[in-house]
C-alpha cells in the first residue's frame, strides 16, 4: 500500500480520534461517578458547535479582528456557556432521579436530548449552519515538489495542540488538586466520601460541568475544522464518543483518551480502505462487539454484581 | 414568604438568562448575526415566574400536600392485589363498536391517522413487553419495525409475497432478528444493553440505506396494496385479482370509493390490534409473563430461584419484537411504500414515549398513550414545531414525578394477612 495514502489517513484518524477523546471524557466521568449514560451529552457538544458560530459571528461583529483573539475568546465563552449546559442537564433531568430505578435517569436523559435538539433547531432554524474558515493553510510532507504527499492543515495542528493541553490540564486537576481528590473518593465510594465531609451533589454538578467543558472544546474544534454542522450532529458523534469511553474502559480517563484514537484511526483507516457508505455501520459494530466481548473495555476492570 | 419566594425566583433567573441570552438571542444568519432582545428575556420570565409561583405555593398548607403527594411517589402508586383490573365487558364492547364504525364517517385524512395511531398501538404492546414487563430497555426497537415493513416489501420484490402471507412472515422475520438480538447482550446489564440495542437498530436502517442492489437505498421499496380473496381496493385490478366493487357491487350495491382501501386496512388492523391486546394479557398472567416480571423487579432473585434467565429474556426480546414486526407489515400495506426515512432513532425514541407514558407495564395506559400522541399533534396543528419538544418534556417530567406511569397499576400478587 501506497504510505502516503497510510500516512493521510493515520492523521486523519488522529484528529479524529482526538476530538471523539474529548467528547468520550464526558460520558467516562459521569459514568464512572454515578453509573448512568449521560445520553444528552451529544446534545451538549452540539450545542457547543453552535455556540461556537454565534460568538465567532459576534465577536468579528463587535469588530475583533485579530483571529487568534478571536478564537481564544470563542474558546473561553463556549467552555464557559457549555458547562452551564451540562450544569442545567444535570440539575434539572437527573438530580431529582437520585436514588429511583435504574431505567429513569436513562428515559430521562432521552428526554432530554430531544429537548436539547428542538430547542436548537426551535431558537437557530432547521438549516446547516457553517463557520468561517478563520485559518487557512497548512504544510506538506515532504515540503514541495513531490506528487504525493501528506496534508497537514493548520486547524488539524490547533486541534491537536489544543486537546493534548486540555487533557492534560484535565490530568491535572483530577490528580493534583483537592477537587479532583474529591472527584476519585466520590467515584470510588459515594457514601464514604459523603460521610468524610465531601459535598457529592457540588461533585457530580463539577463532574457534568468538566464533562460539558470538554464537549465544548471539541465542539470548537470540528466547527472550525469542517465549517457546517446542524442540530442533529450530536446524535452519531455522542454515540461514536460513547463507543470511545466503552473501547477504552467506561470509567477511565486515560482509557476515554486510547478508546478515541483507538476509534479514530479505525473508522479512518476503514472508510480510508474499505468503505466509505459503512463507516458509521463499522463504528457501531465495534460498539456493539466490545460490549459483547469485553464489557470493562481495554483499561476498565470488570463490573461484579453483588446483591 | 413573599420576599424568599422572590429571591428564589432572582436566584433561578440570572442561569437562565445566561443559558437563553446566546442561543435564543443570537441568532445566526449564515456567517452573520441577527440580534432579538425579547426572546431570552421572555423566556427568563417564564421561568422566574413559574418558580416564583411554586416557591409562593409550596409555602402554604395546601402546596405542602401537593408537594408531599409528590414525594410519595417511588412505589406509592403501585398497589398491590389478587385482582387483576380490566375494563367491564360492555365498556370493551362499547369502544370496539365505535372503533369499528369510525372509519366510514371520516375521510382519508383522518382514516390515515387512525391507522398509524393503531399502528403504534401495536409498537407501544410490542416494546411494553420489553421494556414494561421484563424492564429491557431497548432503543432499538425500530428496527423490528422496519424489518416488519422491508420483510413485507422485499417479500412481494422477491419472493412474489401477499399481504397475508406477508403478516406471519413479517412476524416470524422480526422475531428471528429478535431472537439473534437478544442471545448476544443476554449479559448486559440495563444501560450497556440500551446502548446495544440502538447501536443495532442504527446498523439495520444504514444497511437498507447503504445496501442499494437490495434495499433501493434512500428511494425505497413499493409494498403491495392489501387484498381480501381476490378481491383489489383499487378502480382496476393491479395485483391479477378482481377490483373489490365488480365482486361487491352486483351483491350488496357498493360502488367504487377511493377510501374503501383504508377503511379495510383499518378494520383488519383493528381485528389485529384487539387480538393481540388479548395475546399481551393472556401472556403477562401466564407464568411466562409473571417471570418476565420477576426479572424487571431483581434478576439476581430470580435466578436464584431457578428461573431460566435465558430463555425468560429471549422470549420477552423475540416476542416483542413479532408484535413490531406486525406493526412494520401494516406500515408497510397502508403506506404502500417504504425507505429508511421512517425508521430512525426518533421513531425508537417515540415508541419508548409511548410506553414510558403510558407507564411502563400497562396494557390500556400504552394503547391511551399511544392514541392520544398519533391524535393530539394532528389536532394543535399549529404547535407541530413544538411537538418533540414536549414529548422530551414529558419524558423528563414523567420520570421526575411519576417514574412508575400516569394510571393506577394494580399488579397481581398475593398480599399476606397481618397474622401471617
């Protein structure tokens, strides 16, 4: 095979991957805490993408010229705007659920991604909606003069630069700081941590909120990298997100990290070399069969069932 | 009271104007901005004065009790008899009457909509027995649906089916996929299973989207129109049998009339729709039934009382998925036609609403739910937009409040005395 044909779609699939990471992170976090899908959290990067639009619009409206102002602002206010989001999911569909069967919050969370979606299409309009490409250009490998060769544009490095950083800022809070010490007891044991002085309703609130954040920043990242999105994209990118979380072992950080570039560079190497019409087929499937197969994913530890 | 309940309101107001401000006030047209004050504020509003008002409410006696009734709902609202509660008999006999009789005063409007309305009857009894009785939750059951519908359709392609012997083959077809389905995620647990189940549903509708040699990809397939022995509800015969008015019209002096084939489609689904609510009942007090149960309340219980998890799971999936599929071969009849538009996640997502509203488990709350949302979205015409927006509403509010279903469920069992 052609390695320049294997090099475009590995980043290809890295850039894909990286984004389905991000999302991934959201559906880990909450699963990991209180055991439930968040199954609006597709809704919430959607929202995201259009919040993206809307400031951008806004912001070269007020009349911010300079592109890098402008995006690090987008940036800021869509994590900021998205996390209350996930805050008001969380508040309104789920803590009320606290506590009932197993089946409610998930009936729930259905609930309300419809709401989310019609709420988008009711407020925005039905149509696609686009960015602006902001930043153009890119690099070649090798540089020039060469027939083949390897596209690298410069949103791709941006995206790449700017998930590793929020990951890693991620890592960060989750390993060093209290609240992520607090986050780990509330995951490890609810009651424990509630009787050790842990405020676990402000924790899963914070956990909705990280998760929304980082639902956000993949939000900006495919606007700005494929320019038009509509209100239903969040339906088969949560899903693929959430096969993410699972090929990596719901629960686990660093396994939402694997699980997505894992699924990136499949499904790009897939419709790269087999298949373009079956890629979301061939993603689905991977769901499906690792949760056949192997439940815990590549990092998780088995779920045991006690009584 | 007064002051607290306005604090409270201000309190909830300033996250909601942050939450509504971008996304109802900006709105984007292409890469500009069109900028509308109102709607966030409106919206605001609303919102601080509906929590202004329950703030104000719940501080008097009154709200105190509504609130507390709220409170008590986990499992207040199941009862506990030896009784099963059905409809008296002339009451059964009253509504089929009138069921029976609709179709000839209304025109093929209406006829339409009481046909899909029936139809997901029989969707709302099909996933009730999944998700209501052995508490699978299955977002996927569309896909039984379209293989209902598609089994119908390429039936006739292919293999030259008619409608009646469509119905069996459809029914056997879906509960096969059912079946397939079902031995795989046996081990899931709730959610995981869930997740299966729409990820399958999501690979059947992009395979007959994607399969163009067989499917007819996006364009679809066309489904025959249904016959009765020979008899076509067509002017002229198409399907080598007799036009229904040449047979009729010299015996009983019938004449040709553009409805004549709905209103046969509705009659037969009717038929259909009563014997398999009679089939729903029958099964949930047979012993298969009350396991199905069981399982929904505690599977590990269950099993350890020698109750075949595998066989009790595969017979709630395949059977429900055979009455989905029934409902796919009648889509398929009274649409004439179909492609795999009409067969994604929201139809799942709508089919669970139905059951979810209807409350989980009951057979006359599915078939009031599943009535009432074909019916009422043709009546507020004019709200057609906000339509999905209140069904997730609905679904969020139903689970806050009500988590076991609008009605009364009375379930069977047996209540021990005090002395006991």
């Amino acid at each position: 095979m052609d390695p320049y044909i294997i090099g475009q779609q590995l980043v290809n699939g890295l850039i894909l991957g990286a984004i389905y990471g991000l999302i991934a992170i959201g559906y880990t976090m909450v699963y990991g805490i209180i055991g439930m899908i968040n199954f609006a959290h597709g809704e919430i990067y959607m929202i995201s993408a259009y919040l993206t639009a809307i400031f951008l619009a806004t912001l070269s409206m007020v009349g911010i010229d300079s592109v890098f102002f402008a995006l690090t602002l987008t940036l800021a206010l869509a994590i900021l705007f998205t996390g209350l989001y996930g805050w008001a999911v969380e508040r309104i569909a789920y803590r009320p659920l606290r506590g009932s069967t197993r089946l409610a919050p998930l009936i729930s969370a259905i609930g309300m991604s419809l709401v989310l979606q019609n709420y988008i299409r009711l407020s925005q309009g039905a149509r696609n909606q686009g960015v602006p490409a902001v930043m153009e250009g890119g690099f070649r490998i090798p540089p020039s003069g060469s027939e083949q060769f390897i596209q690298i544009t410069n949103i791709q490095l941006v995206i790449v630069v700017v998930a590793v950083l929020s990951m890693a800022a991620l890592t960060y809070i989750m390993q060093r700081t209290s609240l992520g010490r607090s986050c780990r007891a509330t995951q490890q044991d609810i009651v424990m941590a509630q009787l050790l002085g842990v405020n676990t309703d402000r924790i899963i609130s914070i956990v909705f909120v990280i998760g929304a954040s980082m639902g956000a920043v993949a939000g900006v990242l495919v606007s700005l990298n494929y320019g038009s999105f509509d209100f239903h994209v969040g339906f088969v990118t949560g899903i693929k997100a959430f096969t993410a979380a699972v090929l990596g072992g719901i629960g686990s950080l660093p396994g939402a990290m694997l699980g997505g570039v894992v699924l990136g560079l499949s499904e790009s190497f897939f419709s790269g070399f087999v298949n373009t019409d079956y890629k979301d087929v061939f993603a689905f499937s991977i769901l499906v069969l690792v949760l056949i197969f192997r439940p815990s994913g590549l990092l998780g530890t088995p779920e045991v069932e006690k009584v | 009271m007064f002051i607290t309940a306005l604090k409270e309101a201000i309190f909830i107001g300033i996250p909601a104007l942050l939450l509504f401000g971008p996304v109802t006030g900006l709105i984007l047209n292409g890469y500009e901005i069109i900028v509308d004050w109102q709607r966030p504020i409106l919206l605001t509003l609303v919102v601080m004065v509906g929590r202004f008002l329950v703030s104000l409410g719940s501080s008097t006696e009154k709200g105190k009790h509504i609130l507390e009734s709220f409170s008590r709902k986990r499992s207040a609202n199941v009862s506990v008899s030896t009784t099963q509660t059905t409809l008296p008999p002339l009451a059964i006999a009253g509504i089929l009457c009138v069921a029976a009789l609709l179709p000839f005063f209304l025109g093929n409007y209406w006829l339409n909509v009481l046909i899909l309305a029936l139809i997901y009857v029989l969707l709302g009894l099909g996933l009730n027995i999944v998700v209501g009785l052995a508490g699978l939750l299955d977002l996927g059951f569309v896909a039984f649906y379209a293989v209902g519908a598609y089994g119908f359709a390429l039936g006739h392609e292919y293999l030259g089916l008619g409608f009646w012997t469509a119905i069996p083959f459809g029914a056997g077809l879906a509960a096969c996929f059912g079946a397939v389905l079902g031995f795989p995620v046996l081990r899931m647990h709730g959610d995981y299973l869930a997740i299966v189940t729409l990820g399958f549903g999501e690979i059947i509708r992009l395979v007959l989207n994607n399969w163009m040699s067989f499917t007819g990809g996006p364009n679809g397939v066309s489904a025959p129109l249904p016959t009765f022995f020979g008899m076509e509800f067509t002017s002229r015969a198409k399907q080598g049998g007799v036009p229904y008015h040449e047979v009729l019209g010299p015996i009983i002096g019938i004449d040709y009339s553009r409805s004549a084939r709905y209103i046969f489609v509705y009659l037969i689904l009717l038929i259909v729709v009563s014997l398999m609510v009679i089939f729903v009942v029958r099964l949930k007090n047979m012993p298969i039934g009350r396991a199905w149960e069981a399982l929904r309340e505690d599977e590990i219980a269950c099993r350890s009382l020698g109750i075949n998890h595998v066989t009790v799971k595969l017979s709630a999936f395949s059977m429900g998925a055979m009455v989905g599929g029934i409902g796919g071969v009648f889509f398929a009849a009274s649409q004439g036609f179909v492609n795999p538009t009409s067969f994604t996640f929201f139809e799942s997502a709508l089919i669970l609403a139905i059951v979810v509203l209807g409350g989980l488990g009951s057979t006359i709350g599915v078939i009031t739910a599943a009535v009432l949302l074909t019916i009422l979205p043709e009546l507020l015409r004019d709200f057609s937009d906000y339509r999905v927006l209140i069904f997730g509403l609905a679904m969020v509010m139903m689970m806050v409040w009500r988590p076991r279903g609008l009605l009364k469920i009375r379930r069977p069992a047996f209540k021990l005395g005090r002395s006991a």
